[in-house]
C-alpha cells in the first residue's frame, strides 16, 4: 500500500490528485506505526526546512522515517521531502536533517538572481537510470541531442534553498542537476530505495505525470534493484567532474500566467469577469436592472472550464482573484474554497488564489488570521495566496517605524517587524514562495518645476519627452490613493516576507498598449525577488517586448521580468497562450512548450483557441 506522509505541509491535495489521476490508491499516515504498514511511501513538503523537521519529531515521525529507509521499501520525497534527506541546512541552523544522505543545504546566492528560484527549469540527467524515473536521457549524440532532450522536459521549481551538486560528495545519488544562474545543484537523487526530487512533479504538467509514474510502476523490491545497480556499478553519462561545471545559460523559462478575476453574480453564481477596478457591469437597458445598479455581472465564462482550457493551451500558471465575492468571510467561502479543489483536481500546473486573505472576524465573532484563510485554500489545492490592500497597510507600518529623514522600510528596526502581519505569518509556516503581493499603483504627474517629495523621489521617472512621474500606490482596486510610493511597497514586503511580486499598472490595464516598462524595471532596481509583469498587454509581441532585457540606464538592473500575466485578451480570444509563447521562443526565449501536443490530436480531443470552454465530458479524454 501507498502511503503520504503530511506533516502539515501546504499544498499537498494536487499530489493526492496527481496520484489518483494515474490510477493508483494511497492511505495518509496518521500515526507513526503506519509507517510499518506501508510498501511504499511518498514525502511531499511545501514550507520551511526548520519548521518540518521540527513538525516530523514532534510528531513522532522522525526515527519511524529513518527506519522505513532502512528497511529498503521504496521512498519519493518532494522538495522539502528531499532537503530532509541530508544533514543540515542554513535555513534552520542547529535543527538536524535525517542524515540519510550527505551534504547541507544553502540559499542560493541573490546577488546576479532573483530569490526564491521559481517557475519552469530543465532537469539534466547526470545517469542512465535517470531514464528509469521519467528523466529523458539523450542518445549520446553530444550536446545538440542532450539539449534537445533536455527541452521536452522541463519542470516547476519553487524554492530559496539547494544542495550544491558537489562531484565527490555526490557521486552516489545524484540522478539530475539544474542551473540556476551559474549555481549548478541536485534537482533528483536516487540511492538504493531513495529516490527524491527538488522540482515539484504534481504541479509539472505532463513531464511531472511521467515522473511520478515512472517511480510508481517502478518493479521490483530493494534486493533486485540493488542486483541491477551492482551490475551497472557506473552509469554517469559524463564525468561527475564535467557535470559540476556550469552552461553559458541556465534552463529556467518565461512564465506567461493566466488571470481570472472571479466573483459571483446576480444569480449568485461564480463566474470568470473583467472591468475597470471593480466596474465589472454591462451597460444597463431599459429592460435590465436599474440604472442605479447597472446591468448584469459580465460573464467571460466559467472558472474551472475556462481555467482548464489554458492549462491545455500551455499557461504556466494558473491565478484566480476573488473580487468582491464573500470577503468578509473568507473561511466560510465555499464557494471559491470549492472551485480551487476541482481546478487542483484537473490542472497540474501552479494555482494561486488572490482576494481576502488576511486577518478576518466571522459574523459569529470568531477571528480568523491570515495564516488560518491562506491555510484553507493551501489545503483545497493552492500553492501561493495573493496579498493586496493589506500589504499596504503592513509597510505604512514599517514606515512609521523609521527615524525622521529615512524612507526605506527596509531600513526598518526589528522591533517592527512583529510576526503579526499576513505576510510574515504565511511566510514563517510555509516559506517565502507561498506568499504573492500584488501591487496597484498609478502615475502622479508632476508639473513643470514641481518636486518630487523627498520620501518618494526614488520611484521618480522621466520620459523622453521631459514628462516626469512618481509611483503611488493604491488600494482597494485603485480606488484610494496611499502615501506610499511603489518601491517603498516593493522593499518592504520583501522584507516582511514576500516571494514574489505582481507588479500591476493601473494606467495601463485595459489599453492593449504593452506593459508599463518604467514601471517594471524601477520595481526590479530595488528589489531581488521574482517580478511578474501585468496590465496593458495587447498582442503576443508585448510579452516578447517585457521578457527581453531592459534598455540601458544608469544604476538600473539589467535583463527582464520572470513572468508575465494577462486577462483579457485570453479570455476574449485576442491572443492565444501558444501564440504567445510561439512569438517568444522565435526571439530566442525559452519557454515550455510540451502542450502543443493536445494541437496535433495526440490525446483524441482537438480543443478551439476560441469559443465555449471544455465540455465537461471531454475532460478525462483531453487529460489522459
């Protein structure tokens, strides 16, 4: 019998579905002695190293873990369920790994990156038995053959923490490397019965499918693997030498991310829409609803259909933004809380849910804190959550901290840094990578001889035709205007906590015009973590123009966004996803591009780029 170990990790119901979808069954271990019950044994982790290892001894899980091992059944680990294997590492110093494997894990270095290292990579296959896991393997045509191969498989990562591939220390279980900038680290170890990756197969669409089950038809017990192993003693498909030294370019993609604002309509049903802000109406008539009111909820479809049609087209990533429904109370929500489980049950690639998650009070006067709402929807399929207005409120927080003349919230006392905020809540119990902000701000113009206040002068921007404008930032949907420009915003929720930013531009949603470029690249002078570009796209040739490095400027960072995001133009058929990503990867883009597959009929359903979503009996067969 398959078991899952949960020790409290996030998202672990996309790995159940994944498992499900190809055919198996498992049990969940709820107690230390089902570990002895188990044949074999799958340990997914979403989180902090520290806080897991901590949850496995509390628990109880931690020798009836390193018995199982030593048994010789078969062991999966996923992420933080493959950094426990080793002894260490710097995220949580003084707390012991399982020691099962050697070496400790580091941060990577953010000093030429971006950190957490997130979105779509390649794994390279060091081993032949690399192929025996779902790791294509070329046919030792040399390099040209390695890459290609190499392309057809690439998979999500999201994470701070790596092993260092070290060819001495390693040279037993290293079954794949990635690069990440120049630093080259284990993304899949097999040792006897460990087999363990750093990338997440459930959330890797088709090429993690494969993975997982290639390792769940995997024959044979541990004394006929360990036969097999003896009798190849060296399968490394180069030197563990030569695999050490980084490539000219790592692997990682541009990630081009579908939104879905959501929210129910007058019939109270949950529908996909798109508006100004929170202008989400038709025009009213005569024979609709009052004028006061407008006319009915623009309906651009429904979620989960339309959401499954851009998995299958390709997107990256997949976010739904829950506008006005049901806010007040977000863990009574069922709604949105149901739609994320059965978008998580058909589409393996990463859901992100934006829209109430914060510290809320029911109506019976229970109080909810962020963690609780964010924990809800990690448990109904979600792998990131999106903070907006509150994030605001969370810097003007760090602000008020600062000494008169300072105003850099980065800069901030640790005194201000309370624990209290969502972002540090979530941060702290499921890591940096689980926590999206999303930032709304809009132009000030300055007139001819008007400064810029001091407190905001850093996000001052001139264009070439001498107009200058500073970044302020909005709540609300744009409707309340802070004192608080874009930088100090970015800056200080990397500093609570955050792993990535949504950077949105309120003056250019809706014009089809490309991204606000000034606004982006001003985002990323200051900050090091993940950007996603979003608002004003109107043609596939916009994501090229974002993705492509920045036009020199003075002291400003060079090269482009990670991700770029877009609404509209999907849902109304303008553009297509692999149109998309066809335009970028004929600028000499890396991108993903497994889903064309579903184009050529490969899986009996070919699916329109425009007109009504999936059909609902067409989804085992398009997802087979």
């Amino acid at each position: 019998m398959l078991y899952l170990l949960d020790y409290g990790a996030g998202n672990v119901r996309s790995l159940a579905n994944s498992i499900r979808k190809l055919g198996y069954d498992f049990e969940w271990v709820r107690h230390p002695d089902d570990l002895k019950k188990a044949s074999k044994l799958l340990f997914p982790g979403v989180g902090a190293f520290g806080q897991a290892l901590t949850s496995l001894r509390t628990q109880g899980y931690a020798e009836p873990l390193k018995e199982y091992i030593a048994s010789g059944r078969p062991y999966m680990g996923i992420c933080i369920g493959m950094q426990a294997l080793f002894e260490s590492s710097s995220e949580a110093p003084g707390i012991q790994g399982l020691a099962v494997l050697p070496g400790r894990v580091e941060r990577f270095d953010s000093e030429k990156k971006t950190v957490p290292h997130m979105g779509w990579n390649r794994a390279r296959p060091v081993r032949k038995s690399a192929e025996a896991y779902g790791l294509p393997v070329s046919g030792g045509g040399g390099e040209a053959e390695e890459e290609h191969a190499e392309s057809r498989r690439h998979f999500y990562f999201v994470h701070s923490y790596r092993v260092a591939f070290d060819p001495q220390l390693h040279s037993s279980c290293a079954l794949s490397t990635t690069q990440y900038g120049n630093e080259v680290y284990l993304s899949a170890v097999q040792q006897g019965n460990v087999f363990a990756t750093q990338f997440h197969p459930e959330k890797s669409g088709r090429a993690g499918l494969d993975v997982l089950r290639a390792w769940l038809e995997l024959p044979g017990g541990p004394s006929e693997r360990a036969a097999a192993a003896a009798a190849q003693p060296d399968d490394w498909l180069l030197s563990p030498t030569q695999a050490a030294i980084p490539r000219k370019k790592d692997g990682l993609t541009k990630r081009i991310v579908a939104c879905l604002d959501v929210r129910s309509n007058d019939a109270g049903d949950l529908v996909v829409t798109k508006g100004e802000s929170y202008d989400v109406r038709e025009k009213a008539t005569t024979s609709g609803a009052s004028s006061s009111s407008g006319g009915d909820v623009r309906n651009l479809g429904k979620p989960v259909d339309l959401a499954l049609r851009y998995y299958l087209s390709g997107a990256d990533e997949v976010t739904f933004l829950n506008i006005t429904s049901f806010r007040s109370s977000a863990l009574r929500d069922q709604p949105m809380l149901r739609m994320t489980e059965l978008a998580a049950a058909s589409i393996f690639v990463p859901l992100t849910i934006g829209g109430g998650i914060k510290d809320t009070v029911d109506p019976d006067g229970t109080g909810r804190s962020a963690k609780e709402v964010a924990e809800a929807y990690f448990r109904a399929g979600a792998d990131k959550v999106s903070i907006g207005s509150e994030a605001v409120s969370a810097v003007e927080g760090l602000l008020a901290s600062l000494p008169e003349g300072e105003y850099d919230p980065a800069k901030a006392p640790k005194t201000a840094l309370t624990g209290g905020t969502g972002i540090e809540q979530i941060s702290r119990n499921y890591g940096a990578q689980a926590v999206v902000v999303s930032i709304d701000p809009r132009r000030v113009y300055l007139s001819e001889g008007e400064e810029v206040p001091a407190a905001h002068a850093w996000s001052l921007v001139s264009s070439a035709e001498g107009q200058r404008w500073w970044y302020a930032c909005t709540t609300k949907g744009g409707r309340e205007t802070r004192d608080v420009d874009v930088v100090q915003l970015a800056r200080g929720v990397e500093l609570l906590g955050a792993g990535e930013l949504l950077v949105n531009s309120i003056d250019a949603d809706g014009q089809g015009k490309g991204f606000d470029r000034d606004l982006i690249e001003l985002v990323r002078r200051y900050t090091s973590v993940p950007v996603i570009a979003s608002s004003g796209a109107g043609k596939a040739a916009h994501f090229e123009e974002i993705f492509s490095p920045a036009p020199r400027r003075e002291g400003w960072k060079q090269g482009s966004v990670e991700a770029a995001l877009a609404a509209g133009i999907f849902h109304r058929g303008e553009v297509a996803i692999d149109e998309v990503k066809e335009a970028c990867e004929g600028a000499g883009l890396v991108v993903r591009r497994e889903h064309d597959l579903e184009k050529k009929g490969t899986t009996g359903v070919v699916l329109e780029e425009k007109g009504d979503a999936v059909k609902p009996g067409e989804r085992d067969a398009v997802l087979a």
